[in-house]
C-alpha cells in the first residue's frame, strides 16, 4: 500500500475540525455563529456537527 499525500478521500463532513482552516469558517458561516461560541461547542460536546449542531440551537 502506498502513501500518497495526494489523495486524501473525501472530507468528513460529520465531524467538525477547528483546527482546519475552511472547517471553521464554514461551520460559523452554517450555523450563525461566532469562531469562539463554535470552538467552546466543540470541546464541550465533541467534533461530531449533529451534536454541535443541537448544542449550538441551529
């Protein structure tokens, strides 16, 4: 198997990686919210958006 740094699958978009660059831009974009209320939802409840989402009320 080799290791190609190329081909990195698809994203994964049920979980939310703030230390991503795009990840938090689109996230706060989606669910109209600022950087720091998306970072304090993420550590409170896990990176997985349907729980982000429920926290967050959006």
């Amino acid at each position: 198997m080799s290791d190609d740094t190329r081909n990195v699958g698809a994203p994964d978009r049920d979980r939310i990686h703030v230390n991503d660059a795009d990840a938090p831009q689109y996230c706060t974009k989606t669910f109209g919210v600022g950087a720091e209320a998306l970072r304090a939802a993420v550590q409170r409840v896990g990176p997985v958006a349907a729980s982000v989402r429920q926290r967050l009320g959006a």
